[in-house]
C-alpha cells in the first residue's frame, strides 16, 4: 500500500463528525422548515487514542483537540490532520510511563502495536549457570528435551547452550569470583583464621576443605571455602601440611594468617607442628529408651496407638519422638530428652500394649534425668559451637569453662553411673582443656562484658588459690600480644609523622635568638621546672580499668562494640579484630561437604576434581551468606547400629591452634 492511500484511509478511519445545527427559519416564503440531517458518529479504531484524550474546543463540538495523558500536549484532532502527528509524539514523548502499556512500542512497518521487550542473551545465560550451580544440577540440565523446548517457547530465537559450555562458563565464573574473593581478603587490614577437614565422596576419592574466617574493615564476620581439593591417600600429616600450604601461598596468606582449627585427628597434630615449623610459627540403659523408639517407628499403628497414649496423658504431638545414631552423640541426647518429655506415654504403653517390653523402670528413669541434666550443658555447647557461620572466639572460655565445671560435678556425684561417665568425659576433655590455645583465653577477656575479672573468677571457682598462677600466665600472653600491636602502632605512626614534617604544612619552631633576654628569662625559669611525671597507661590498660558492662541486661554484639570504639583504643581494636575471627571447630568446612555430597552423588560421580571445587567454592561465594545447611535428623537415622557408653564421649571435640 502506497503511502498516499495510507494516509487517506487514516484520515477516514478517525474522522471527526461534526453535528451541524439544525437551520430554522420564518416560514417568509411561504416554504416549510426543513432540517439538516447530522452524520453517524464513527469509531475510533486507532490504537494512539487509548494514550490521548479528546477535548472540544468551542461549545458545539465543531472543532476537537487531542490531549496526551502523560505530559498534556494538545494537537488538533479534526479529521483533516489525521494521526500522524499523534503517532510521532508518542515515539518520542520522554514522560511515557514504560513500566505500563509503554511497553508497547509503535512498529515502523505498519499502524499496529506490537510487544517488544528487551532481552539480554548474555544476562540470561549468566543467570542459567547461577542456577545451575546454586541448584545442583547436571551439566546436560541444559540438554534435556523437555527444558529445550520449554525455553524455545518462551524465547524463539534463544541459543541454548550444550553442557561443554555450561562446564566451561562454571570454570569462568569460579576464576572471577576468586579473584574477587582474593582481592577482598588483600584488602582486608586484619588476619584470616582457618579451618579444615577431610572428606570422602560416594566413588571413595578424598577431599581436603580449606576455610577462611575474618572480620572486615566494618567489623562484619566473613567465611569463605577457599579451596575443596582432591587429595590422593595416604592422608598423612605431611600430605596434609604439602597441600594446606600450596593451598596458602595460592592465596597469598602462607605466613599471614592467624589460627587454623582441625579435629583432633592424630594426623592433625603432626600437621600443625610441620605448619608451624614450614611458616615458622610458633550401655544398657541407653538400649531400653532406643529399643522404645525403635518399636515406636516399627508401624504406623504403633505410632498412633502412642499418640494416643500422649493425648490421655495431656501431652502434645507436635514434639515428636527421635531415635539417636551412633556418629552423633548429641542426637542420643535428643532422643533421651523427647523419653523423657514423653514418660507418662511410655508408661501407659506398657499398660495397654502386650507386646511392648522395653518400658524403662522407675529407677531407669531417674537415672535417665540425672544423665539428660548432665550431657544438657554439653549439648548447649554444641549448638554454639556448631553453627555454619561460627560464633566469635569470645564464646569459647565460657562455654568450655562451664564444660569443666560440670565435669567436675559429675566427678563428685553420688551416682556411680554419672561418676562412671564423667571419669571417661573427663580424660577425654582434660586434654583439649590443658593445650587450648591461650588466644581463646584473651577473646573473653576483650569481651567488655567479662574482661579480666571473669578468667581470674573462672580460675579461682576451678583452682581455688592456685588459680591466681593460670590467670596471671594469661594476663602475661595479653600483655605480650599487645606489644606486638603497640609496637605496630607506633612504627605507623612515626612513618606518618615523618612524612608530614618532610611536607610544607609543618609547624613553625621558635627561634629563641629572635626574642628579648626578659622573654628568654621567663623561659629559663620553666627549664627549672621539676614535673612530677606519672606513667603513661597503656590502651589496654584503659580498657581494662574500664567498667564491665552488665551482661545481664544488655545483649551486646562484640563485633558492634568494637567497631564504636576501634578509635579510642585502635591498637587493641586490632588485636580484637584478628582473635574475633578465629573459629572455635571446623563445622564450617564440614558444612560443605554436605554440598559435595550433593554434587558428587550417584548420578554424577566421574566429574573432574577441578570442576568440583569450581561449583562448591563458586556457590559459597556467590550464595554463601544466604542459604543455611542443615542436615534433618530423620535421614540420618538409616542403618542405626548398636551403640555404647564410649561413643557417647569420643565425639566433636575439636582443637583450635594459634599461629600468633
């Protein structure tokens, strides 16, 4: 269609009728009145009116203007100058809302709208491979038919990528988050820590997880996987120590970082001792309550036979019962604890149900609540101890001086079976208690809540009068450590100070050859002046004279406190920065092995060590701090095994190793 044609079939699509008046007059010449027919009003087809409005001019509508909706601009609308001129404001109008029908864009081609949103390949397919990391999904995700088609209906012209590619942009994406994470941990003025552990995966190769912790310039608190790497057998200390430290020096922190936590696996201790040498550092009862369980889960009709049994006892459902594993002490104690919560419901089992003999007796159950009262404070410990983003260091002398204390009770129990477990608990924590670190010690210490007061306190109720010698060992290791950072302090200081006299801006000096003898008289006499000169405190002095702030009342986070007063006391800010970052067990590292076991798994087990370090390190990095791993009790109930006394005690502990 010429564009002559066009134009005139737009001026007769939206022409405006004009009712004429009708024409009355004296019947002078003898003729009758006669009236003017009017034209039908014709539809407005064109799509430009549903963005501008129609406004008569005069009052008998004769002449029509038309008013954009968005920025009141008025254009004459009789039929004689068509839309055209509308169409063209509505191109180039700056005040069109495009988050509503503006996205609706007129076509060159022809007088329709027609939908033309904007469409980034390159955003799209970066999104993809995000999701397939976060999501855990195979390479050929990408390759399925039924996904093929499903993205080809939503975009025709999208170019879908093959599974080579996925694997290759997961390796591109992996090397620009790293050099992200490497720069954030080269800008960072304070120390890492690290954790570390051993994994096996499904096909048996072996796998070492290296973890960073540290507390940025704003005194957040940070954990990065910096490495998830194959490690061949044996797993001896020295392989350890060759691959942690190629591990370091890939990342730049061989000889400037701070701790590093390890379990108490014996190839572990003869691994930090080369560390720090290469970096030049210095029951039955407990049968009865799982055989109840065990009962309990055996069928759906025992189970609500219980509940039944719960609801006459006014006791709730919702708690549920739980049955422990033999890897995982504290879920024994879950399992002692939901017993108990549910005693009256046992007991009225064994009543109504024949066929249940594994009630526990009277005396079972007591001696059931003076264990669960015993391992409660241990499982506390552990849930603090425990947590995916670890707790600051200040948590750890509380939490192990309470382990202590109530050692100690269990130790002087007139229950022989408290005795009996305490004795096996105790040789167990006595070591971990004799050669934590001392660091842990100093963390409470710039707790302002606790400060010195608190270790001499927690020394005194374990040692009584000896205690005076252990607070005094931890009072010299803090002073000690402070003067590394004093000293630190000061060096900084005298270079800035050098730089400013070298500069044009320094202060005038007096010559005293330019003043009068009087002048220089007077000054003489402040030469004479004995001032009587008292010893300048230290930083930690002041904020050890300081005035604890009440714990009770106040729910202080450390980091915060310290970030408010990093200005009045910078050089002990600086030591609280780096001990805040060590973590207290390695369940950070351990936390990603639960995503391994999800990338390694039984569909996809030949995938090359290199890719599997890029997907775990690339989803930490990226989705890291939001996503929380948790491991449900229930799937790790599968082949329960017969446990004893001794596994109660011979798991989690972890130790925590300075290299200050």
């Amino acid at each position: 269609m010429d564009f002559e044609s066009q134009n005139s079939i737009e001026m007769m699509d939206h022409e405006v009728d004009v009712q004429d008046a009708n024409v009355e007059g004296d019947n002078t010449a003898g003729s009758a009145s006669a009236k003017v027919p009017t034209k039908k009003p014709r539809k407005l087809v064109s799509k430009v009116w549903q963005h501008f409005e129609r406004i008569p001019v005069n009052k008998d509508g004769c002449k029509i203007q038309a008013k954009y909706k968005y920025c009141d601009q008025l254009y004459m609308a009789d039929s004689k100058y068509g839309t055209g001129n509308l169409k063209r404001h509505l191109d180039g109008c700056v005040r069109r809302d495009t988050r509503d029908a503006g996205q609706m864009m007129l076509s060159n081609q022809n007088s329709s709208l027609s939908l033309e949103p904007k469409f980034d390949h390159e955003k799209f397919r970066e999104l993809l491979i995000a999701a397939i990391i976060m999501h855990d999904l195979p390479f050929q995700f990408t390759e399925w038919q039924g996904i093929r088609a499903l993205l080809l209906y939503l975009r025709a012209d999208l170019n879908i990528i093959t599974r080579n590619t996925v694997k290759a942009d997961c390796v591109k994406l992996h090397k620009r988050e790293k050099d992200r994470c490497l720069n954030m941990l080269k800008e960072n003025t304070s120390r890492a820590s690290l954790t570390s552990d051993l994994w096996t995966s499904l096909n048996t190769d072996g796998f070492i997880c290296l973890t960073a912790h540290f507390v940025d310039k704003s005194w957040h608190l940070h954990k990065r996987v910096l490495n998830f790497g194959f490690i061949p057998p044996p797993h001896t200390g020295i392989s350890l120590v060759e691959k942690i430290h190629t591990f370091l020096k890939d990342w730049g922190l061989d000889g400037n970082f701070f701790s590093i936590t390890l379990d108490n696996a014996s190839a572990n201790d003869v691994c930090v001792q080369f560390l720090r040498d290469q970096l030049s550092i210095g029951g039955g009862l407990l049968c009865n309550v799982r055989e109840s369980v065990k009962y309990l889960k055996g069928s759906q009709a025992r189970k609500q036979k219980f509940l039944q049994c719960g609801a006459q006892s006014s006791l709730a459902s919702r708690r549920g019962f739980r049955q422990d594993v033999p890897s995982r002490w504290n879920s024994t104690f879950l399992m002692l604890d939901s017993a108990l919560f549910y005693k009256r419901a046992f007991m009225h089992l064994e009543l109504s149900d024949s066929n249940y003999k594994y009630c526990p007796s009277r005396d079972e159950w007591d001696r059931i609540e003076k264990i669960n009262k015993f391992l409660h404070a241990f499982y506390d410990i552990t849930r603090v101890f425990s947590k995916t983003k670890h707790p600051t260091a200040n948590l750890y002398f509380p939490y192990v001086f309470t382990a202590h204390l109530t050692l100690q009770k269990g130790l002087k129990s007139d229950d022989a079976y408290i005795v009996n477990m305490a004795e096996k608990m105790f040789t167990k924590f006595d070591k971990y208690w004799s050669e934590f670190s001392m660091i842990l010690a100093i963390a409470v210490i710039l707790d302002p809540r606790y400060k010195m007061s608190f270790v001499e306190w927690c020394y005194n109720k374990l040692y009584g009068d000896d205690g005076v010698n252990e607070s005094t060992k931890v009072k010299d290791k803090l002073v000690s450590l402070f003067n590394e950072y004093a000293n630190d302090g000061i060096r900084n200081y005298s270079s800035i100070s050098s730089t400013r006299r070298a500069g044009d801006g320094g202060s005038e000096t007096i010559d005293e050859t330019s003043i009068s003898a009087t002048s220089r008289d007077v000054l003489s006499e402040f030469d004479t002046f004995h001032e009587v000169i008292v010893p300048r405190k230290t930083q930690l002095e002041l904020y050890l004279e300081d005035p604890r702030i009440d714990r009770r009342n106040i729910s202080l986070d450390v980091l915060s406190y310290w970030k408010a007063n990093q200005f009045r006391y910078p050089e002990v800010a600086a030591m609280a920065r780096d001990i805040f970052g060590i973590p207290i067990s390695s369940v950070a590292s351990e936390s990603a092995f639960s995503v391994g076991g999800r990338v390694l798994d039984q569909y996809q087990s030949s995938l090359k060590p290199d890719i599997v370090e890029a997907l775990i390190c690339t989803r930490n990095w990226l989705y890291g701090e939001q996503e929380q791993l948790a491991i449900a009790l229930e799937e790790l109930t599968k082949d329960i095994m017969d446990m004893n006394l001794h596994s109660i005690v011979d798991h989690g502990a972890q130790n925590s190793y300075s290299v200050a």
